[in-house]
C-alpha cells in the first residue's frame, strides 16, 4: 500500500473527526455531560493524532541527506510517541474528573447524551474503517488508529451510561463511563510509548531473535564466525541489521556475503543489512581475535 494512499484514508478520517467535535463540544455542554465533553476532547486529541501522522508521514518521505543519513524516517516513531503521551494525559485528567463527579454528582440531560453518542458511533465507525484500510504496521498510523479506536469504545460506554441517566435517573453512571473511557485510553497510550521506546532504545524487532539469526549465519558454508551482530528498526516495520562475519581463510568473501544477506532478506524479512567479511587466520578455529580483540555481544560459531 502506498503512502499517498495511506494519506488518502487519514484525511478522510480527519474531516469526519473535526466535523463532530465541534457538535459534540457543544451539544456537551447544553446536556452537562463530562462524558459526553471527554469525547469531544479525545476527539480533539484524535484530530491532532492524524494531522501530526500526516505531517510526519511527510516528514519521512523526505530523501535521506546530510547529517540524517536515514532521512527523517523515525519521524513517524515521534509521533506515535507523542499519542502515546496525549492518552495518558487525557487518561489521569479525565480519572480526575471522573472520581470528582462520582463525589459530587451534577444533572446530566440523558436524551441529548443518547443521541449524540450514537451519532459519535457512526461518525467514529467510519473513522476506524478508514484508519483500518492504511497501513497498520506503521507505528504512526497504529498511534491515529488506536486514538480513533478508544473514541468508538468511549462512544458505547457513553450511550450506555445516557440510557442509565435517561431510565434511572443516577447521574453517577456518567462518571463511571468516564473512568471507563480513561483505563482504555491509558492502556492504549501505555502501548504506543512502550514499543515506540523500543524503537529509540534500539531493541531488536518484536518476533526478531538476534540469537536465531547469528545461529542461522554461523551455519552456512565456509563461515566460522559470526559476531557483532546487531538488530535495530529505523522506523517502525524497517529493520536492520549488521554484522562481523569471518569465513575460512580459501573462502570466497563476496559469495559468502551475498548469501548472508539472502538468509537474512529471505528468512527474517530484512532489507537492509550491512555485512562486513574477512578471513580468519589459516589454522584459527575462533577467529574473533583476529579482527576484534573485544567483540560486542555473543559470538556465534559453527
């Protein structure tokens, strides 16, 4: 899938998000429902989410040049972050609010909370199909997903919480669905800030075994060893990898590389790897000596 596409789908969710917002946030205060304001406010944070996914989807098209020798790519890794830290946010200042109104009740306007929430449904159904349709395995575009798709649970707990008010009278029910409303965002946010961590701190890929694959090297015809290998993401879904390979001292260096680097595209999906090949010594069975005195990490031999 492209990214022009992906953008496609992005802004078409956008202008459905501000669209109801703005209803929302109104209709909100005539009725006097923080459920229904918490919405429009993790709505906001929602329209924020995928204009910030748009302008660093842009950001990392960008060619690599200069200092930035990845280009701009983990621009899309910031801005799953900072959507990480919005729903957290909202989630300790609605939990606030909520426990507040769980004190003090106020008199919410049920009929208004139902109907609006059930339109928040549908406008945030058509948001979320949208999001689905672009490229999820992008951090960014999982971040604006995520953001969409806590707004469509916040949308059900806040209509179930409208027909409690409207039936029953007990106004406490919309500061339950608030709390309710903040956990998942909390959780949510909590997930995009961990794996977006992963990414800065250069932690191998989810799935990814650095173990596996410098086993899976050391075993291939004519190489001894295999050590400082490393395996990162660049942006979320770009691996990388790199490595110190040492062959037998009658070896064909480039032959060796070239299948090193078929393995690790083949078996482990990585496009980009960089592989340097040497020798070992004529009658070194280890030959980590030879070329790093102290290697990083475990070495992997035959």
């Amino acid at each position: 899938m492209s990214a022009d596409t992906d953008r496609r789908y992005l802004t078409a969710a956008l202008v459905l998000i501000v669209g109801f917002l703005v209803i929302e946030v109104v209709i909100g205060i005539i009725a006097g429902s923080l459920a229904l304001i918490s919405d429009a406010g993790h709505m906001l944070t929602d329209a924020g989410a995928i204009l910030l996914a748009l302008v660093a989807m842009r950001l990392a098209a960008r060619e690599a040049r200069g200092a930035f020798t990845y280009g701009l790519q983990r621009a899309e890794v910031v801005s799953a972050q900072v959507n990480g830290f919005t729903l957290l946010l909202l989630a300790a200042y609605f939990t606030y609010e909520g426990v507040h109104r769980l004190v003090n009740p106020v008199a919410v306007e049920g009929g208004w909370v139902i109907v609006t929430a059930l339109a928040g449904i549908a406008v945030n159904v058509a948001a979320t199909w949208l999001l689905a349709k672009a490229d999820r395995r992008s951090l960014n575009v999982e971040g604006a997903f995520q953001h969409l798709l806590n707004d469509l649970y916040a949308f059900i707990g806040t209509a179930l919480s409208g027909v409690v008010v409207w039936l029953t009278g007990w106004n406490r029910a919309d500061a339950v669905a608030t709390l309710v409303v903040a956990a998942l965002m909390a959780r949510a946010g909590w997930g995009l800030v961990r794996e977006a961590g992963r990414i800065f701190m250069e932690a191998a890929p989810r799935g990814m075994r650095p173990d596996e694959i410098g086993a899976q090297a050391a075993a291939l015809d004519e190489v001894v060893e295999v050590h400082d290998l490393h395996l990162w993401e660049v942006s979320s879904g770009r691996p990388a990898l790199s490595a110190h390979i040492l062959v037998a001292p009658d070896a064909d260096c480039h032959a060796v590389r070239e299948a090193a680097e078929e393995l690790v595209r083949a078996e482990f999906g990585i496009l980009h790897s960089t592989l340097q090949v040497d020798h070992a010594p004529a009658g070194v069975a280890t030959g980590s000596l030879a070329h790093c005195g102290e290697p990083h990490g475990p070495a992997h031999r035959r």
